[in-house]
C-alpha cells in the first residue's frame, strides 16, 4: 500500500511539473548561437522548461525589442543592451556580461592559413583571396557591418567588389567556407571557433581589430528570463560559452 502511495505521488509530482513547465522566449544574435545552443538542453533538463530561442542579427533583433516584441531574455552586443535598458526595458540588476568576442578571419580546415598579422598582411591576404564572404551590416551584423568599413579604410572597395559575397548572417558564411564555397570568411570568433570545417585565421590586426562585449539580459520583468540569466551565469554555462569562441575580459 505504502509502495503505490510512492508511486501515486512520485507521477503526482511529475504531473504538476509538466503543468508548471513553460516555454522561456529568448532572442540571441547569431554569434552567441552555438554556445546557447548548448546550455539550453541543460536547462531544460534542469527545470523541466524549454528554451524558444530566435536566431537573427544584433540590430535586427534590438529593432525587434524596442518596436514592442517581448522574450523573457536576449543575447545580444552590450551597446545593443544599453540601448534597451536606455528604454527602460532592461533592469539595472538584469544583465550579465557573457564575454568578448572578436571579429576576424576563417578558412576551410585543411587549407594555408594565410597571413594577417598587420595591416599590410591583411591586404596582401584579402587582395590574394578568389573569394571573400562576410554578412549583412545593413541587417545589423556586427561583423559584417565592421569589415565593410575595413575593406573601405584599406581602400581596396573596388578591387574586391567582385569577389564578395554579402550573406544575411555569419554563420552562412562560415558554413559555405566550411564547404568550399568561399576561401575567406569573416565573422565573429564565437561563430567560426565552433565549426569544425574552419580554422580560425585570428582576428583582424589594429587598427582593424573589433572586440565585441556581449550581454544576457532580462526584458522587463520576467521571473522565467531572471531565472535562465541565474543559469547561464554559473561557471559551467560559462565555461559552454568559452568553448564556442567568447572570452573573458
């Protein structure tokens, strides 16, 4: 009697956990998706709620936010942070700086690593290269948005206008260098570090170099966001995160 007393209250539990399960909304520009890619399972796991996550740009996300869309948390680049809780929609305990990345060059693996140590490395490497990928600035991407003004300042527009190929997003072009599409990719470390089919040149030497901040944070006052944020702050999800390309400062 006793034993089916257990069991009656061991399915009572799970029943209510299944009752009290949610769906967290979480908005994450695309270099912070490998690394989210691996903590939400964990989370899941953890607390029995599952992690819908929205993948875009940086800008495109923010404009997302800031025109009334309201996920319980989003990843995204701290000056893109700054300018919601500039709007009141972040608050001032409910965020976490996640770490750094950089953006810089890859290459298929298997392929010479070119050199861009300095200024002029880089020209000779870009001026060699048959094809060049980078993403969308006018979409948002940081990166892509970052090496259009680099190939401008090294005056090289015109040289090279025929050899680029602009994608929505970095991880399509660090995808299409890992299949032969495009011999140089540019993108953020945390979207080229994870792909097994690239090697990560390194990042773009001064005055070119971007170190970029990115940070978690809670949209208004969400307990289900606040509660993710408390989970990707521990050490092991930030150790997920430094395997996928962000470093910390």
């Amino acid at each position: 009697m006793r034993v089916r007393q257990a069991l009656l209250g061991a399915v009572l539990t799970f029943a209510a956990a299944g009752v009290q399960a949610a769906d967290v909304l979480v908005f994450v520009a695309g270099a912070a998706k490998a690394a989210i890619e691996k903590v939400a399972p964990e989370y899941e796991r953890a607390t029995g709620d599952k992690v819908v996550a929205t993948f875009d740009t940086v800008g495109a996300l923010r404009d997302r936010i800031v025109a009334g869309e309201r996920p319980d948390l989003t990843i995204l680049s701290g000056t893109a942070v700054d300018a919601l809780a500039g709007r009141g929609l972040v608050a001032a305990d409910g965020r976490r700086e996640i770490g750094v990345v950089v953006s810089g060059l890859a290459v298929r693996r298997g392929a010479p690593v070119p050199e861009i140590a300095d200024e002029a490395a880089l020209k000779r490497t870009l001026l060699a290269a048959r094809s060049i990928a980078h993403a969308d600035g006018a979409r948002g991407a940081t990166s892509g948005a970052h090496f259009a003004t680099v190939i401008d300042k090294l005056g090289l527009r015109s040289q090279l206008q025929e050899r680029i190929t602009v994608l929505p997003f970095g991880v399509d072009v660090i995808d299409g260098v890992a299949q032969g599409r495009f011999e140089i990719g540019v993108s953020q470390s945390s979207e080229i570090v994870p792909n097994p089919g690239v090697t990560f040149v390194g990042g773009l030497p001064a005055p070119y170099a971007l170190v970029t901040p990115y940070v978690a944070a809670t949209i208004g006052d969400s307990s289900r966001g606040a509660e993710l944020l408390r989970f990707i702050d521990r050490p092991a999800s930030r150790a997920l995160f430094e395997a996928a390309g962000f470093a910390r400062r």
